[in-house]
C-alpha cells in the first residue's frame, strides 16, 4: 500500500486516503480535434513498465489532485506535485534519469523533459 | 500409541493446573500450557487428522505454525472455526476439538479406501478423468467433487466474537523475537529509533533456549532476559509476544495477527487483532523451519521433525515415543538424540545419510552408546503407527536393509530459512547448494517509496543458521563446529517406484514424489505449472514443509538446477488469518455508514419499506396496516395526482457553484447552456462524461449572477460533486470557480399535487401564486416562519414545489405539511410512486433509461443539448461515428396489447438469428410500472428506429415462456402538454 506525500495539505497519506486518477499530462482534444487525436486523449496510454506520471486525488484529506512520479514495477516514488503544471519538475526528471538512466515517456510538449 | 509425557520439566507446561478438554467427544485431560497436539500425545494419541486426498492415519509433523497434518476443528457453533493447527492452539478449559476428513471416525475412516487406489488417483487426476462425457460434469461428477472436497467444515450463523484491527507507527519493526531479532531491536533501540519487536510464540528466544547453544558466553535463558528486560525499559520500543508477521507490502507496510483471547473464548476481549503497521524498515529475523526426509513411509503417524521432537521434549515434556530412532544429514538432529536421552527416553540407533559423523555434537551421542548409522537411509514400516525402519545403503534402490524396532522417528533434512516475508514485495532470494536452502540475496531486497531496501533478513532467516556472522555465538565453550550437511532429496537415492510412491513430499495434499515426476514428465516442468498440476504447496501450510524438496525432486526430474527451477511465489498472509480479523469491527452497522435524512426517524417510526439509494435509505413506499406494497404505491400515485402527496426529496444531491466563472464552467459540465439563465430561474441540465454517455441530471438554479446550485441524483451527489472537482483542478484551473457539495445541509420537501398551492398558502409566508412564483422558478422567502428557498420545479408532471429548508429545519416543516394537508387528505409518497409518476410522464431515470452506453440523443433528449456551444465535456465523443449511427436504439414509450406490465429488461425479438445461434433483438425495456392513473401498464424502452415505428407491435419474449406484446408509443402517458404542472 503505497505512500503519497500530497503537496498541497503536507501530509503523507496511505493509499487509503487516495484515489487513483490514471496517467497524467494528458492533452485534452476538444471539438474539431481528429479522430486519432481525440482517441489518443482518450484511450491511449503509456502504460508504462518504468516510472509513470500519474494523477492521485487526496480524496480522504484536502481534496486536492496532485500528480506522482512512479515507478510501476519497483514503488520508488520520484516525487509529488501539484497537478496546476503542463510538465514535471526538473528536479523530478533529474531523480529519474538518476534511478534509470535512458527511459521514455510520451512528449510532453517542450523539450528537454527526457534524460 | 506410545507417546507419553515424561516427568523431565517441561518449560511451557505448569504441572498444577490441569485442564479438561475434548476430542472428537471424548474426554482429554492437558496442562496450562500445552497445545491440544501435546496434550493429546501426553495422552497416548498421535493419531490426529488424516489427509486430504487418500485419507492416510497422520499425526504432527511439527510443533509449530507450519504443520500440515494435525488440523482440528475448534469450538462449537457460532464459535467453531476449522482448520486450526493443534500444534500451536493452546488448550483452555472446556476447549472442544474434532479431528477432520475422516467418516464415521477418525480411527475407522471409510475415505481410507481411496489410499488402496492411489495407484488410480496419480497428479491432475481431476482432469484426465472428469472430462468425458460432457453431461456428466453437472449431475455426477460435480456432486461427488463437492462432497469430498474441502478440508473442515465451514462454520454456521454468525461469528460470536470480535475482532479489532490496530495502526501502528515506527521507524523499525522487527519481526521475530529469537535472539537475532532480539539483538536487532536492541541495537536499533539503543539509536533511538521507534522500534516495535514482534514474535509469534508466547516465550522470547525463539530455538535458541530449546538448542542450549551460549550466547555470548551467557546460557540463552539468561541472555534473552536481560535484553528484554532492558527492551521493556526503553520509551520508545514495543514489544509483543503471541503477534506474528502476516504480510508484507509496499512501502513499509507491515500486516502482524495477534491472538489475543483467542483461548479465553466469551471474554470481553477481541478474539484477534490485526495489526497494520507502517513502518521505516522492516528486519525479518523469522528463523529457519526444518526439512522433512523423502523416505517411504515418512508420513506414518509417529514420524516428525527431529526439531518438533526436541520441542515437545524440553517444551512439554512429552515424547512421541519409547524407542526413537534418528534419521537426518546434517548435524543438529544430534541435538534431539541429546535431548531424548537426557529425559531418559531410549534412541537406538541414528541414522545418518552422510559418510562419516565426526561432529562434535555426533560424538557426544556416540559416547552414550548410541549407534550411529552411516551411509545411510530408512524406510519406515507401520501402519497408523511407526513400529520400526529398514536401514538401507544411502545410496542403493532401497531392497533389503535391516529392521530395527522403534515407535516414532525423528527425522531432519536440514533447515531452510524462513523468506515469506522478504519475499512478499519482491525481495529475491539465493540457492545455497552445500545447505540446501534458498536465502535472501542482501544485493536484491524489496524496495520502499525511497528506492531504498525497505525490509533486511537477519540470523537464521538470512540464512545464517548458527548465528556465526550475526556474531552472536562467539565464545568458545558453546559453539560447536558443525560438520556440513549432505542434502538428500530421495532416500534412499536409488529407490525404485514402489518406493518413491510412499514417500510424501506435500503431507496434506498427498503429494508424492512420483507425483511431481510424473507431472515433469507429463511437460508440467514450470514451477507453478507443476505445482497447481499435483496441488505440492497449496495445501493450508502453503508449502512451508513441502517445497523445498517438491522443488529439488521436480528440479532433478527435468534435469536443471534448482536455482533455475526457482520458488512459486510467496505471499500473505504467512498463515491463515481469520476472516473476522480481515473485517475488524467493520460489520454489522458500522459496515458502512448508513446515511439517514433529516426524516429518517420519522419514516422509520411510519414503517416505511426501506430502499437502499447509494449510502442513504429513502421511503420505498408507506404501506399502511394490512395494505401489500404494491396497492401502497397505487394509493400513493393516485393520492398525489389527485390531491396532495408529500415526498422526502432531501437526498437529492446539492452542489453549489460560484464565482465569476461559474457559468462558464457549466457551460462546459452541462450539455445545455446554463451560463444565459436569469437569476431567479431553474433550468433541467444533463451531464456527460468525456466519452459522451450521460452520467447524471437535475434542475439548476441560478442562485445570484455568479452562483448556481446544481441538483444532482440522489446516488451522484459526491460522484458529480468529485467530477468537478477534478476538472476544475486538472483542466481548467484558470477559472475562478469554487464548488462545494452542501447535500447534507438542506432538507428537501416536495409538496406535489393540485392542492400544493392551497396547502403552502395555509401555511403563510412567501408570496406563491402563479405570478410571483412561475413554473421553473425559484424564490428566497419563508414558509410557516421557516427560511426557505422554493424551487417550482416537477418531476411528476403536477403543480408541484420543492421547498428547502436548513437541515435542521426539516421535521418542522414536514410536521407542518402533513397537519395543514390533513384536510386535503395529504399522504407521504415513496421512490416507487415517484418512478410511477414520472414515468407516466416519460420523464428518464438515470440508471433506468441510462447504463452508461447511452447518450442523450439516444433519449429524445436532443431538446437539451446546445447547438450554439463550441465545447462541453462529451461533445467531441457524440461526434464519433459510433454515437451518430441512425440504428442506434431509441427512447419510445410501450404499452401492452392485454394491459399487462410489461417484464423489466425483456428484449423486443427480431427476425433471425445471430452468429451464435441467438435470436436476433431490436429493444430492451429500460422502466416498466403499472399506471394506476390510466389503468393499465405502461414502458419506456430503447427500440432500433423507434420514434419511426410508432404503433408497431413487438415481441417480448418472457423468462417464463410467454411472449409480450406490446405496442411502440409515445413516452409520455399522461398530461402530454404539460399542462397539470404550469398552472
């Protein structure tokens, strides 16, 4: 059972405290968007065996959805933050390229978010 | 039987104090102290159980938790409870215990035949014989599975007793309170870190005070003593006996089962108690468990452990026989040879599998004119008891050999540590070839949030079996240099099928060394292939006895080496928990909260018909003295249509949503424009989630120019609530929108019918005429002298006001109704009236006309998507092909040619059939009532081209072989122009 710190309220909260909100960063694709595009939004995900991007609600405490970096095989947990962001910190990105070196994960919209 | 109780001390037992239990009926007498398998072995039975599969005569193995053999039922009624080990239950007075899998005895068991047919019932014996014919499985096969299968018998009614679970901090918590746990927690202790110190047994020391071995140069006894004692003075260390290490998961969580009044039953104390720890690291100091030997006959009541034999020696001072005779490959077994002699207890002979015993502690009981058997192995003769062993060539097929007489037989095949725990979350172990046994590999452990091992093994768990590299036995005189140990996976090596089909790997499960050869050979050659195939390890000790040598069979069988054979998969819990500790006091009412109305009380007093709605109950309907259900809701329909009917509308949900973007927001949230409403007005809206299906709906009313009140469902209110949230939070966090889910703070009255106007006249206050009060407006005023805001909305077609007052308000104002409405004949309505009463109105339901695969197009709902929006949450997914399709099934009312109501969810018949030779559907029914206003029944249904068919007639066929017709019409049955609610 995992451990999330939520960056909003402080606390360090059992998973029971949370509910899971899938991958994060994902673009929205609105009305005129295409077929593939909105399919991708919708359905296509990383999925990834590695670190993850994800979205986590402090349902139980504050309320707040903030997003985590995980790694979905071994747990390690890279880093919260506040879901208000297009992109994750630097200094996440940085521990992750340190823990695994050369691992990919979809664009993220401005360069330099992979190591 | 032979075994006895010795008059040699015995350290857990207290002479004095005698208790009386019971055994399959029969009267037991036992000590304070004993287990039910030492009492009764005190008492001459070894005899305990039989196993699973060819009902074999089996006694323990073990004196521990990983006992496969001796499973008793405990207790009696709602406090029975099966399967328990009867080597680690403790006796209590009156304690009550059956032995399992045996009719009509346990002495004379009939089921024993199937031990005669062995030969018949190999590995996956299941699947090569039920197969064939088809027919059979269901009436034959199945029925004579189910009678014999299971071990124990579930227990009945509800469970009498309680149970708790515990939250536990720390920075380390230690499981196991041997010695190297001990000197763990102690080191820790000493930093200052928060340590808890955990050990499953009644007694600290864990082997080491049964084993006598010096602890830096103190006996154990004393050793553990002083460090508990030391431990127990320290303000930040726990510590706790009789709580064993369940499960470990991620991130430092820590599951630990305490039997807490466990023998003390009917004491106000919780039976168990589940511990859920969090802890900063975790040590795994859970010792080591020893091997049993594959040996023909190794199952034969009478033969155990050589470790279990020392235990029940030094422990209970009992023995499992006159004559013991010791078989093993390595040195320590030497110790039970000691042990048994010391109590005066006869050995004649050991046997050893290894060529030479030049250890010390071999030495020693040569000295005592023991013989001592080299090269050697056994097979052992005897029935439901041990009456003697062939000593056979180690190394031959097992033929001839010579008998020598004994009564039981101690027998070690070395010591594997104890990983379940390092294993849990993913720590990976490594093969010792020379020992035999796989250990915790220190480079691989599980990792915590940190990425950081979060769990370490220490002492014999780690595989460190003398405790040399823990440091702990360093002095001279009590260390003793063991000679290696020979590991032996067949005895004797060379034996011939005859042999190796008697010599039992898995003891419950009767799995044998031909099986798990067999299923090699059959191509199951993956560990848990093989494992599922001969069900080796899946018995209630989880394999705790039987894998290491299952795998080293199946290894040697398919020709690779252990290590690449690998483990099955370790998990929790370590042994079987109670169910009741799982649940804690989480049943009964507080199994979840039950989330009542202001009116709760008054509709309970009433004797209303419950109905579930999410967490909250609301009135079904309210059936007065002597008057079915159904005739209720008739009364309660036709009393609102005609008069006055008041409804408990105070769990439909309320969100309030303000701020400057508030109407942009909904614009986004609701398929309808919400942002062009006038304040004053209420206008019904529809919500979609992103993939277009309709999710929710309800009334909205523009509170101020930048506050709305959003009402949900009575199930959606925290869903819908929640959704927003996370769309303002993740999406559109640019907008200056709050929203808060105010459900609980307001009551919620409708007061429904042609006299709702004269009855809110009567009693006073807000200004509710036609006029200052239109059909979809709301209004801030007073009712009665009571705050309120009137919302003239209707969901039942009739002039109609829905009236919310402050939570605590409510009682007030429903008292007030039900006295001013008397002479109208007012009457309380159900959910089931207002389904009638919308329905007669075709007004949807979410859930009923809505599964979350239709879109509001598909309701006739188009009315209420804006055409002028550019964007709302499901637009983009209406758009898909799929959503536009013209033969998507569409809302249409039915009716029955005959009147009758139509059967919920029946689907209309088409013509043909489909690819799996069904028939063909055109519709499904989604709400189907009897109209008590038109007398007959009325639907609503989704039908392929409905609103095009209108008149047509359709088949329903029934689940009771009758066909239903009825006719494709409008869903709105009644006032069609809506006049009855605008007047």
């Amino acid at each position: 059972m995992l451990i999330l710190h939520c960056p909003y309220c402080g606390v360090d909260a059992d998973e029971t405290e949370l509910s899971p909100g899938g991958e994060a960063h994902l673009t929205r694709h609105g009305p005129g968007s295409d077929d593939t595009d909105f399919e991708s939004y919708l359905f296509m995900r990383e999925n990834p065996k590695g670190p993850q991007f994800e979205r986590w609600r402090h349902a139980m405490g504050c309320g707040k959805w903030f997003h985590a970096a995980r790694h979905t095989v071994t747990m390690q947990v890279f880093g919260t933050y506040p879901a208000q962001t297009q992109r994750p910190p630097q200094e996440i990105l940085d521990r992750i390229s340190a823990a695994q070196p050369g691992w990919r994960w979809r664009d993220l919209g401005d360069e330099g978010q992979r190591a | 039987m032979t075994s006895y109780r010795l008059t040699t001390p015995g350290r857990r037992i207290v002479r004095g104090r005698r208790l009386n239990f019971t055994f399959d009926g029969k009267p037991h007498e036992g000590l304070h102290g004993d287990t039910i398998a030492s009492a009764l072995m005190a008492g001459g039975r070894t005899l305990m159980g039989r196993s699973f599969k060819y009902h074999r005569p089996r006694g323990p193995v073990t004196a521990g938790h990983e006992e496969p053999n001796a499973l008793v039922g405990t207790g009696t009624g709602s406090r029975f409870e099966p399967n328990q080990r009867a080597t680690t239950t403790r006796l209590h007075e009156g304690l009550r215990a059956t032995s399992q899998n045996r009719w009509p005895t346990l002495d004379h068991d009939i089921g024993a035949i199937n031990s005669r047919l062995s030969r018949f019932l190999p590995a996956g014996f299941y699947y090569k014989t039920f197969t064939w014919p088809a027919a059979f499985w269901e009436k034959v096969y199945e029925p004579i599975i189910r009678r014999s299968a299971g071990l124990g018998r579930p227990p009945e009614g509800p469970d009498a007793d309680r149970y708790e679970h515990f939250y536990a901090h720390c920075d380390l918590a230690v499981v196991g309170g041997g010695v190297a746990g001990i000197a763990a927690a102690l080191k820790a202790a000493r930093e200052g870190k928060r340590v808890l110190l955990l050990e499953q047994d009644t007694l600290w020391g864990g082997r080491s005070i049964t084993d006598g071995t010096m602890m830096e140069g103190e006996a154990p006894a004393d050793w553990t003593a002083a460090r508990i004692a030391e431990l127990e003075g320290m303000e930040n260390v726990t510590l706790r006996l009789n709580l064993q290490g369940s499960g470990v998961y991620d991130h430092g969580y820590l599951t630990a089962y305490e039997w807490v009044a466990e023998d003390r039953p009917g004491a106000d104390a919780p039976r168990h108690r589940l511990w859920r720890i969090r802890a900063g690291h975790i040590i795994t100091a859970t010792g080591a468990i020893e091997r049993p030997l594959p040996f023909a006959g190794n199952d034969i009541p009478g033969v155990m452990l050589a470790s279990a034999v020392r235990d029940y020696v030094s422990d209970y001072a009992v023995t499992p026989g006159r004559r013991v005779i010791i078989v093993t490959n390595n040195d320590d077994a030497y110790r039970t040879a000691l042990a048994l002699l010391d109590a005066g207890v006869t050995v004649p002979l050991v046997v050893d599998a290894r060529h030479e015993a030049a250890g010390e502690l071999a030495r020693q009981v040569r000295d005592r004119g023991v013989e001592i058997a080299t090269a050697s192995g056994i097979t052992a003769e005897g029935g439901k008891e041990v009456t003697g062993v062939r000593v056979v060539d180690i190394a031959g097929n097992g033929s001839g050999g010579r008998l020598v007489r004994c009564d039981a037989i101690a027998m070690s095949g070395g010591w594997s540590p104890v990983p379940h725990l390092w294993s849990h979350c993913g720590g990976k172990l490594l093969w010792d070839d020379a020992q035999g046994f796989f250990y915790p590999d220190p480079d691989r452990p599980p990792l915590g949030a940190d990425g950081m091992g979060m769990v370490s093994a220490v002492g014999a768990a780690a595989g460190d079996l003398t405790l040399s590299r823990a440091g702990l036995r360093q002095d001279s005189k009590g260390s003793l240099t063991e000679q290696p140990t020979r590991p032996v996976w067949v005895m004797p090596e060379g034996a011939g099928p005859d042999l190796r089909a008697k010599m039992f790997l898995d003891y419950q499960n009767d799995v044998k060394v031909t099986d798990v050869q067999l299923a090699a050979r059959e191509g199951f050659v993956s560990v848990e292939h093989a494992k599922r195939y001969t069900t080796l390890g899946m018995a209630t000790d989880q394999g705790k006895l039987s894998n290491i040598n299952g795998l080293a069979v199946l290894s040697a069988q398919v020709g690779n080496s252990i290590p690449q054979v690998g483990t099955t998969t370790f998990r929790p819990p370590y042994v079987p928990i109670s169910m009741g500790s799982i649940a804690g006091a989480a049943r009964g009412d507080i199994f979840q909260p039950l989330r009542r109305t202001p009116l709760h009380d008054w509709h309970e007093a009433r004797g209303t018909r419950w109905e579930p709605v999410g967490h909250w109950r609301r009135p079904f309907c309210y059936p007065r003295a002597g008057e079915d259900p159904h005739a209720a809701v008739m009364r309660e329909v036709k009393n609102a249509r005609q008069t006055l009917g008041l409804l408990d509308a105070s769990t439909l949900g309320k969100i309030v949503v303000k701020g400057p973007d508030a109407g942009r927001f909904l614009d986004l949230l609701y398929t309808n424009m919400m942002s062009t409403l006038k304040v004053g007005r209420c206008r019904y809206g529809l919500m979609c989630s992103e993939n277009g299906f309709l999710m929710d709906d309800g009334v909205v009313a523009r509170l101020t120019e930048d506050t709305f009140l959003c009402h949900t469902t009575s199930g959606g209110a925290d869903r819908i609530h929640a959704h927003m949230e996370e769309w303002l939070q993740t999406e559109w966090w640019d907008m200056q929108v709050y929203v808060a889910n105010i459900t609980e703070q307001w009551a919620q009255i409708a007061v429904v019918g042609p006299n709702a106007r004269k009855v809110l006249e009567k009693l006073g206050g807000m200004d509710l005429s036609r006029d200052a009060l239109p059909f979809m407006a709301w209004a801030e005023g007073e009712i009665a002298g009571l705050p309120a805001r009137v919302f003239r909305i209707s969901f039942s077609g009739e002039l109609s006001y829905e009236i919310a007052v402050s939570a605590n308000h409510g009682k007030a104002l429903w008292d007030k109704l039900l006295s001013a409405g008397e002479e109208f004949g007012v009457m309380p309505y159900g959910t089931e009236a207002l389904h009638v009463l919308r329905a007669e109105k075709g007004f949807i339901m979410i859930g009923d006309e809505s599964d979350g695969t239709v879109i509001p197009q598909d309701l006739g709902l188009g009315w209420a998507i804006s055409k002028r929006k550019d964007d709302y949450i499901g637009k983009r997914a209406q758009e898909r092909v799929h959503m536009t399709d013209p033969k998507r099934w569409k809302l249409v009312g039915l009716q029955t040619l005959d009147g009758s109501v139509l059967p919920d969810g029946a689907y209309a018949v088409a013509e043909g059939t489909n690819e799996n030779g069904q028939r063909n559907t055109q519709g499904r029914v989604t709400s189907t009532y009897h109209s008590p206003t038109l007398g007959h029944g009325i639907a609503m249904g989704l039908v392929l081209n409905g609103p095009d068919r209108m008149g047509e007639v359709l088949d329903f066929p029934g689940t009771d072989s009758t066909v239903h017709k009825a006719r494709i019409c409008d869903p709105v049955f009644y006032d069609k122009e809506g006049a009855k609610q605008d007047v």
